[in-house]
C-alpha cells in the first residue's frame, strides 16, 4: 500500500503548486493526509532550513544540515504518521539532496548513499516534476525573494535535473515521471490518474 509519497523537481517545477490539490484529492477518497516538507518539517528542521537556505556554507556542510534535518523529520513526523495509519507527502526528501548537493553542487554520490541509510526509509511513490530548466527560470523570474539555491545559475540547474534523473534510473519503479511543461490542467488530469490508484 502506498502510504508515504514525495514531490521532486528543479525550483520553478510547479511541484508545490500541485502538492496541495493532490493531497485533497487523497483526501477526497478517504485517506487521512499529512503534508509536510524539506528542509523543515519540524521546529528543528524549519531553523535548519532557514540556514541551509541563506546562509553560505561549504557543501559538505549543507549536505549534512540536510540529512540532520531529514533523520529529524523522519523521527518526529513521517514515522508517526505512517505507524498511526496516515498517509504522508512530503514536499522533497532524499532525492533532493542527490539532485542538489550531488548533481549541482558535484558532491560524491556513493557518499550521499551512506548518509542516505542514515534516514532509515524510502517512499513508496516519488512524483517527479520534470521541466526544461528555461521554463523553470522564467517562473522563477517572478518571484521578487529568491533563497541561495534560487539564485543559482542555469548551469546549476541543469546538473541538478540531471541528478534527479540518475535517481530515476537507479529506481524506476518508484518514480512516476511528469512532464512539468505541460498545462496545469494537464498536470492535473494525469495526477488525477495516480491519486485514483492510491489507497
């Protein structure tokens, strides 16, 4: 049974504009929903997040803020959930950090693995919002306060949407691949199709 679900994507995605709609969705049919998301997800995790996002730090540093942040987030919210029978969504999870402290920033991949064990659990379903990274930018372009990943340049972008790709191949029964580009009505229709599936 599927019970613990992710969303993954580049910043400018649009994967936290679905978020919300696909939880009602769940909702709709029954499950009892909890939304959470990374970094943050717990008081802890939300000052480790304003951290991560704006002050600099080495990259070593920022991945293990993260995973710190993540094994609290797991201790305190996601296994509670899943063990009182609740079906939880996180905005992000271990993924992002293959993408971004792996892909963008070049951090050693087998390294991340290991911190990755440290977390304990995988989800069940990992919906990946994939758009080309000018498409992205240009949604991003309208927002007035961007966080220092944000800022990052196209070339960033493009490493990190190749290491969210990478974990697609290593587990491809876990992703469901969506095409980010297309309308929002489309998008809608074939989360739809995926949260019909779910229960």
């Amino acid at each position: 049974m599927t019970k613990f679900i992710t969303f993954e994507g580049v910043d400018g995605a649009g994967k936290s504009t679905h978020l919300a709609w696909f939880a009602d969705a769940l909702r709709s049919r029954g499950l009892d929903v909890v939304v959470t998301r990374e970094p943050g997800g717990t008081p802890l995790g939300e000052q480790l997040r304003e951290m991560v996002l704006n002050q600099p730090m080495s990259m070593g540093t920022e991945a293990m803020l993260m995973f710190a942040s993540r094994i609290e987030h797991v201790e305190e919210v996601i296994k509670p959930a899943l063990l009182s029978g609740k079906c939880v969504i996180s905005d992000r999870f271990s993924d992002a950090s293959f993408a971004y402290q792996g892909g963008g920033r070049g951090m050693d991949w087998e390294r991340l693995k290991e911190l990755e064990q440290w977390v304990g659990i995988k989800p069940d379903l990992t919906l990946f919002f994939d758009v080309p990274i000018e498409v992205a930018r240009q949604r991003l372009s309208n927002n007035a306060s961007l966080d220092r990943f944000e800022q990052e340049q196209g070339e960033f972008f493009e490493r990190v949407r190749a290491g969210y790709h990478r974990r697609v191949a290593e587990d491809r029964l876990r992703f469901k691949v969506i095409d980010a580009a297309q309308s929002l009505e489309e998008v809608k229709r074939q989360l739809a199709s995926i949260a019909g599936k779910i229960g």
